[in-house]
C-alpha cells in the first residue's frame, strides 16, 4: 500500500525570486530540523538548464508507539535533483530518503513555474508518495504516520519560503533608490 499527497499552492512573488529563495531557505526559523546542506554536483546543461544534485540531513522522530530498536539514528539523508530552466521559467525538484528506506520511504517532486493567470506569482504543485516496506502489519500504520507528518512538514516549508521570500523583497525594496524629480 502507498500513500500519496498533492498540493497546489501560488506565490505571491515572481519566478525568480521564488527559485531563489530555494536555494536560501535553509536556515529558517521554521527548518530546525535540517543539519546540514551541500552540494554534490552542479552544472549547466547544452539547453541552458540548471542541474543540481545535492545532499540533505535531516533529524526527524519516530511515533511514539513504534519500537525504538528498529531505528537506531532518527538522522536522515535526503538526496535532492533540481532542474533549473530559465527559459520556460520552471523548477522540478526530486527528493527521496537514502536511509531508514525500508521503514518508511517518501518521493517528492515539486513543480515551480510562473503562473498562468499573473506572471508576478509563481504556482508551486507538491506531490508525494509515501512508501512502507516495514511489514509485520504495519505498513499502513508507517505510511499513516509518514503522510500526517509530511503535510505538516510541507506546511512549515512554505512558511520558510515564504519568510525568505519576505527577506529577499525586503532587500530588494532596500535597494531601490526613489526617483527624485529635480525640475
């Protein structure tokens, strides 16, 4: 059994700055749980497309009902492929777990792109899929567990963009220098 999460969401700031603010929003006041960041590969594709492949750390939690001695480390790594293309203004990024896969595994890809109705927005479509191979009739009590906390998690997330997204205008509207009308 699998389970599996969409969401949509919109932006209220433009493509490039929300794509941006990927790559910033660790840390954030609403990412404690995440360690540690770094890049493992990084290039430009003959289309002009970003391609990045980075490492995660997160810390996370097991349900209190589940028993301590099948997880030793509540540390996780996730890898995460991003592909950046700037001429069709989009971003897909793919993240999975590495460990602790068979307890529970999670495949997200998320989807950026300016939005149809107001290029000034960038609409942003989440899915998920989490997977248990645990057994021991389980499986579905994991998968339960795994899909909860990954909404509320998906919810703090868009609250750190949105909080970067927020620095990043702040800065911009710092920079601006009002026109001064001399006559």
């Amino acid at each position: 059994m699998v389970k599996f999460y969409q969401h949509l969401f919109k932006y209220d700031y433009p493509w490039q700055n929300v794509t941006l603010a990927f790559w910033l929003r660790y840390p954030n006041p609403f990412a404690s749980h995440v360690l540690a960041v770094d890049v493992l590969d990084r290039y430009v594709d003959e289309n002009g497309v970003l391609k990045t492949t980075r490492l995660v750390l997160k810390k996370g939690k097991a349900p209190k009902w589940f028993p301590d001695h099948f997880l030793k480390n509540s540390e996780a790594f996730i890898i995460e492929e991003s592909e950046v293309d700037p001429k069709n203004k989009t971003m897909v990024t793919r993240t999975k777990n590495l460990n602790h896969v068979r307890i529970m595994q999670i495949v997200e890809t998320q989807t950026f792109k300016q939005d149809e109705q107001n290029p000034e927005w960038t609409s942003c479509k989440t899915e998920a899929r989490i997977i248990s191979k645990f057994g021991w009739g389980m499986t579905g009590r994991i998968e339960g567990f795994g899909q909860s906390s990954f909404i509320a998690n998906a919810a703090k997330a868009r609250k750190g963009m949105q909080h970067i997204l927020q620095m990043i205008r702040e800065k911009q509207s710092s920079n601006r220098v009002p026109f001064l009308n001399s006559a």
